[in-house]
C-alpha cells in the first residue's frame, strides 16, 4: 500500500485528528486556477486540456511543512492575456480556496507559465 504525504490539524477542544493528504490540497488548488479567466490548461501536456479535468492536481506541486503551503503549478494560458495579471489572480484564487478549505497558511504560490494557447481563427 502506497503512503501518501499529509498535514494533521490539531485541535484542542476535539476527540481526534484530521489528517489531509497532499492531493487533496492540490485538487483544491487545481480546482481553484482552473477557474481564472485566461487559464488553458494546467500541467505540461495538453492532451486532456482545461475541459477535459481528469485529474485535478495534474502539474501541481504541494509541500506542507510546519503547517504551512507551498504549491508550485504549471499552467498554460490562453493567447493575448496579461501575464502578470492573469498570475496574480490565480495565486489569488489559490491562496484563498486552500486557506479557507483547509484552515492552513499558504506561505508560496509559485506558478511555472509553461506555454501559451495560440486560437485558430479559421
């Protein structure tokens, strides 16, 4: 049987302990950049692309470590957008999701734009 990697949250005031698997932590993340405006794909092939999500944390990188996130993500964006902007927002949306799903802090969202979607205007 395979041994994930996962974070217990402890709480004083419970009978037990949670624990959550890095995968879970990355779904959350992939979920949440999927969702900004300009995101292609995430991950390094486009094969299955942004519409096809059959894996989640597909390009997405989480260290948990003193009960703190680093999430490193690989994402191709769409032509034309902001770079820049388009980042912020996605580090934005990640950020918020995995603090608010998860009660962690995330201390990095690092993203690696791997590529840009050309769209075929013929």
């Amino acid at each position: 049987m395979e041994e994930r990697n996962s974070v217990t949250i402890h709480e004083s005031d419970q009978v037990g302990e949670v624990r959550i698997a890095d995968e879970v932590v990355a779904i959350i993340a992939g979920l949440a950049a999927n969702e900004v405006e300009g995101v292609e794909h995430l991950g390094g092939s486009s094969m299955t692309g942004r519409k096809g999500k059959k894996n989640l944390a597909k390009g997405i990188t989480i260290d948990i470590a003193d009960n703190e996130i680093i999430c490193d993500i690989d994402v191709h964006l769409d032509y034309g957008v902001k770079i820049p902007q388009v980042a912020n927002d996605i580090q934005q949306k990640v950020k918020s999701a995995v603090e608010n799903m998860t009660g962690l802090h995330v201390k990095e969202v690092n993203l690696h734009v791997l590529g840009i979607k050309m769209n075929k205007t013929n």
